[in-house]
C-alpha cells in the first residue's frame, strides 16, 4: 500500500460511485451509507464506520487499520485482498458476501454474521470470532489458528477448516452438536427413546443387584 498517496479525512466517492487510489486517515464517518460503491487501492487508518452501509460494495486491495467498524453492513459484499488489522468488526453482518484472500489480524468479530457467505484463502489470525455465525457458509483454505471461537455457530460449515491443538477442547460442545451427539454424564439417565442398556449389564449409574 502506497503511503505517499496525499491523506484524506473522509472517505468519499467519485461521481462513478468508487474511490481508487486514497489513504483515509482519522474519519468519523459513523452510519454513512456507501452501498454498491467500488473500492480500489484505498487504505483506511484509525476511521470510525460503525454502523455503515456496504452493502454489495466491491473491495480490491483495500487495507484497515485501527479501525472501529461495529455492525457493519457488508452483505453480499465481494472483498478480495483485503486485510484488517486490529480492527473491531464486533456484529458485523456479512452475510452472503464473498471473501477471496482476506485477512484479520487482531481484529474483534463476536457475533459477525458470515451466513451463506462464499469464504476462500481466509487468515483469523489472533482475532476474536466468539459466537460468530458461519451457518451455510462456502469455506476452502481457512486458518482459524490462533483466534477465539468459543460460541461459534454453524460450525458444520467449517469442514477443512484449519485449527489449534489447544482450540479443540473449546470446540467440542459445537462439534458434538453438529454432529447431533447427546452429551451427558455417565451417571444421567437416557434421554427418551434411547435404546436400553445391554441385557446382562446394568444401566450407567446403578448398582448390580444381587
């Protein structure tokens, strides 16, 4: 990213609804909306989004920094080489957007709403995913290493994902759940409809009599 480019304060459009070539620094920009705009080479540091409107906006090698951007509106969104770094994207609503080479460095996303999304070559490096939703999500070539996914819904979506050692124990409650596993202590009695417990043996949790 060139940071020769001359810094704006705001983020704006041309009169062809894109901003190409721009370093935004410091806006405050909070609930504005952007839909459908085209976003080329820009960098944004330390800007405040929150709240605003990117609905089907097209991103190419558009970098944030710093930046605050709770419940942003991304839906069908198409990003492709992009990075966030140390941005918070707390509620994000992402759904049905496509993400091709896009990264989050140390950025907050508990509770982003990734739903239907399309997700290929993704990096949450050291970000936090807690209670984010991928239900019916596209994914290939994700690494969630290293990030927080304690909570994380539509968890079946995931498949080849790539994860910790140490996060699995966190991912097990979810993991059971997609695979429709009943989780209970040995010594609980069967939920109904479970077959009885083999002639000869007693049921979990009772003594042998006799």
């Amino acid at each position: 990213m060139n940071s020769d480019r001359e810094e704006r304060s705001a983020l704006e459009l041309d009169e062809d609804g894109e901003a190409i070539g721009s370093r935004v620094v410091d806006a405050r920009q909070p609930g504005q909306v952007f839909a459908r705009a085209r976003f080329v080479d820009v960098e944004l540091v330390r800007c405040d989004l929150s709240g605003c409107d990117f609905s089907e906006t097209v991103w190419q090698r558009v970098q944030f920094v710093d930046c605050r951007a709770s419940a942003i509106e991304l839906p069908q969104a198409n990003l492709r080489d992009v990075v966030f770094r140390d941005c918070k994207l707390d509620d994000a609503n992402v759904r049905l957007a496509q993400l091709h080479r896009v990264r989050f460095d140390g950025s907050v996303l508990g509770g982003a709403d990734f739903t239907g999304g399309r997700l290929e070559q993704i990096l949450f490096a050291g970000s936090d995913l807690a209670g984010a939703d991928f239900s019916g999500a596209r994914c290939a070539a994700v690494d969630m290493r290293g990030a927080r996914l304690d909570g994380l819904r539509g968890i079946s979506a995931l498949s080849g994902a790539t994860i910790g050692v140490d996060q699995l124990v966190g991912l097990a409650p979810a993991l059971a759940q997609a695979l429709g596993l009943h989780v209970r202590a040995d010594d609980e009695e069967p939920p109904p409809g479970a077959a009885p417990a083999p002639a000869g043996r007693p049921s979990p949790g009772r003594p042998k009599t006799g």
